[in-house]
C-alpha cells in the first residue's frame, strides 16, 4: 500500500509539472547567411574609401518565430546590419503579410549596428563617397537581402514546434557612456534574456538576447558582427543546433572601450555570451499568457526646415555631408517633393507574458530605457532600439538641449534636415505608455 501510494505521489508530480510546463507555446527559428556574395562599399562610417575586404565572420539574418496558445504569431528578425531601413521592413512585412497573415505588429525587426556590414538602401548611405555604380551594387544587394530576411522569417515558421519559454535578467560591464566627460554619464548594464526550450525541456532551441552599446569596437575593411556578432556565435557554439538571436538596447550614446581589435571584440561577444549563459543556469520566469503585439508611427517634427535659398548656399560647403545633404534635398524639392516637417517615427510594444518588450526605431540614447523601466516596471521591461528603421540618432530631452553629436550634428550625415524638435522624449515615452496598457 506505502509502495503504491508512493509511485501515485510521484506520477500525481510528473503529471502537475508536465500540466504546468505545457503552456501552449511553439517557436521556430531560422538562421541565414547575408555576407555580401561580392566585395562592396560598407557602413557606418563615412570616411571610408574603397569597398570592403574579406571578413572576419559570415554576418546573418536570424529570425524566431513565437506562437501562444491562442495561435497568435510573432516573429522578431535579428540582422547583422548597421541598421533596419524603413524599405526593407515595408517590403519584408508585406511578403509576410502574403504568406502568413502577420500583421506589421507582429513583426519586430532589430539590428545589431554593426560598423562592418554593407551599405543598405537608407539615408545614412549617403555619408559613403560612392560612385553611380557603387550606389547600383548598394541597391541590388539590397533586393537580395530583402529576399534573405523573407526567407530566414518563411524558415522559422515552417518550424513552429511546442517549446517551453522563459525570461531573465543578467549584467554585462563593457558600455561606457561615450559623452563627455567619457564614462561618467548614465549607463545601462542589464542584459534582458528570453529562453526557448524544447518541449522536454533538455534543449536549448534558441536564445533572444540584448545589450545597450555600440557595435563599434572594429571600423576596418572585414564584414563582421562586431561583439554581438561574436556573442551570437559563441552561444550557438555552447548550445549546438540553438540560435541567438542579439538585439541592440538603447546604446547610442553608449561604446566599448578600449576598441580597434579583433581580439576586443572577441573578449567583448564572450562577456555577453557569458552573462547570458549565467541567466540561462539560473531559474528563470516562465512564460504564461499570450503575447500582444501594437505598432504604430508617430510625427517627430524637426526644429526647422531649412529654405530653398538656404540651401543653394549649403550645397556650396567645404564640408562633403553638408554639401551632399544640400544637394539631395534640393533634388527632391525640384522633383516636387518638399522637405517634411516631421517623420514617421516607428514606436513598437509586445507583451510577452508580463514582459512588456518595447521597440523603439532609431539610434535611440540610454535615458529611455531607463526612464521606460522606472515608469513601466523594473525586472520586467525590455527596451529595444534601432529597430524596424534607422532613420536618425534620437536624443533625451536632456541629450537634445546638450547638443553634440548624438543630439544635433548626426543628423547632417542621416540627411536629415535639422535636429528634432523640443518633446520628442515625453511624446515618445507618452506613445510607448498607451500601448502598453493591457
Ligand atoms: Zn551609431
């Protein structure tokens, strides 16, 4: 009787733990290969001047596909780019649309802003001092990684299988605020992590994970991941047949120091690999409930467009950027396009079981998600930057009255025409708030 007693003890466990890890999740991945098939011109920094030269690893578009247990999909792309252009994630959503019914919504696509990746059919481009033919190559290459990320996104669906998914939170110390004085402004450590298991629980399937810093450690001639790239590569490497997918937190005021080396951005993508395998030894949260995805693009206005006379004096400059950004607007305004006085900044929120995961276009600086986690909840609010499109640096209020680069200067190389408005941080964080309300 103690004996069967016992063993009904015990299948009564089994059969609760296997009720509560059956939460009627499934997950697909896919990882593809976007290395440029050709030498070409790279991106990042403008005072490059030939095409690229070999690499030190393949660059990838990963993708992983979620499902509930309602049937509600989601796919988030992760893309060894220098940025998401607003181009590629239209035409990509509209593909999927096609295919499989997803909404823009529930499509979140992330980069990692590696400094050696090709050039992409976006505005920073026009930094690059590329000829006709440079631009034609820029351009092909783009359908061709259009055509790569619709079929990393067809791959991870087509792979959809139950799985059992967690979060966490770990630490990584590299960032440095890059402002001066370097190193003493606001940072943000953490590294959110989202865990796919099998279904049994004894495979690691794939792993979403972030960090708020530039991907700038190399600048040089070789396609390659920078220290995500590295980071991706090593827990693919530690948990074979998985996928890591990075995406880039709010790190553009953000860089690691010291730079320059290979072998830094290789120490660099190990740290991260290492707090994030730290999170997956530990016990995570499960994820329960559905996900819930809202998208929507807002006007950022400028503080001022400039005038057509204005502007026939810029295009006479010293300085390239100006001169190029002069010319270009003066092109459109005489095809019949006048300068927009705003831009349709993309604003993204998920909620992944009590996971409010928000994704925020451009180089956005640390203070939002600071300011989002304090707001929206500590331990449970993931903030994405650079993702769904990369259209310029977008500054705290705080960052926006300093000045400098990352709140004035860099839009004359995104070929904007001034630096935004004065509101810009509450309309934004007001933005992220409403859609996340349950
Ligand atoms: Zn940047």
């Amino acid at each position: 009787m103690l004996r069967c007693g016992l063993i009904w003890s015990i299948l009564l466990v089994l059969a609760t733990t296997a009720v509560a890890q059956d939460s009627g999740w499934k997950a697909g991945f896919a990882r593809v290969v976007i290395t440029p098939e050709q030498p070409m011109w790279m991106s990042g920094y403008g005072g490059r001047t030939h095409a690229s030269e070999g690499k030190v690893h393949d660059l990838y578009a990963r993708a992983a596909a979620l499902q509930d247990a309602s049937g509600k999909r989601v796919v988030m792309v992760s893309l060894d780019l220098v940025g998401v252009p607003k181009v590629m994630s239209e035409r990509v959503s509209a593909a999927a649309k096609a295919k499989h019914k997803l909404e823009r919504a529930d499509l979140m696509f992330c980069c990692s802003h590696t400094h050696c990746g090709p050039a992409l059919d976006q505005s920073l481009t026009h930094m690059l001092d590329m000829k006709d033919e440079d631009w034609q190559q820029v351009m092909a290459n783009q359908k061709w990684l259009d055509a790569r990320v619709t079929e990393a996104i067809d791959t991870a669906m087509a792979d959809l299988k139950p799985a059992r998914l967690a979060t966490g939170i770990g630490n990584c110390g590299f960032a440095s605020n890059r402002r001066a004085p370097i190193g003493t402004g606001p940072i943000d450590h953490e590294v959110p992590v989202l865990r796919v298991l099998s279904a049994d629980g004894t495979q690691v399937r794939g792993v979403i994970f972030g960090y708020a810093c530039h991907n700038t450690v190399l600048g040089f001639y070789q396609w390659c991941g920078d220290y995500a790239g590295f980071a991706q590569l090593y827990l693919e490497e530690r948990h074979p047949g998985a996928t890591a997918l990075f995406f880039s937190g709010c790190g553009a005021d953000q860089n690691p120091l010291p730079r320059r080396k290979v072998e830094l951005a290789e120490q660099y993508g190990r740290m991260l690999a290492l707090s994030v395998d730290k999170v997956l030894a530990t016990e995570m949260s499960p994820v329960s409930g559905a996900v819930t995805t809202r998208f929507r693009e807002i006007p950022l206005e400028f503080n001022t467009i400039p005038s057509r006379d204005e502007l026939l004096k810029t295009a006479e400059s010293a300085d390239r950027y100006q001169r190029t950004r002069a010319k270009l607007f003066l092109k459109d305004i005489d095809a019949g396009k006048p300068l927009t006085p705003t831009y349709p900044y993309p604003v993204q929120v998920w909620r992944l079981g009590n996971v409010n995961w928000v994704a925020l276009g451009g180089e956005v600086v640390v203070d939002y998600s600071l300011r989002l986690k304090q707001e929206l909840g500590a331990g449970k609010t993931w903030v994405t930057g650079y993702a769904n499109d990369v259209m310029a640096y977008i500054p705290s209020e705080r960052v926006l009255t300093e000045g400098g680069y990352e709140g004035d200067t860099s839009m004359i190389v995104y070929m904007q025409p001034s630096k935004w408005k004065a509101g810009l941080e509450d309309q934004i964080v007001k933005t992220v708030q409403e859609l996340a309300k349950p």
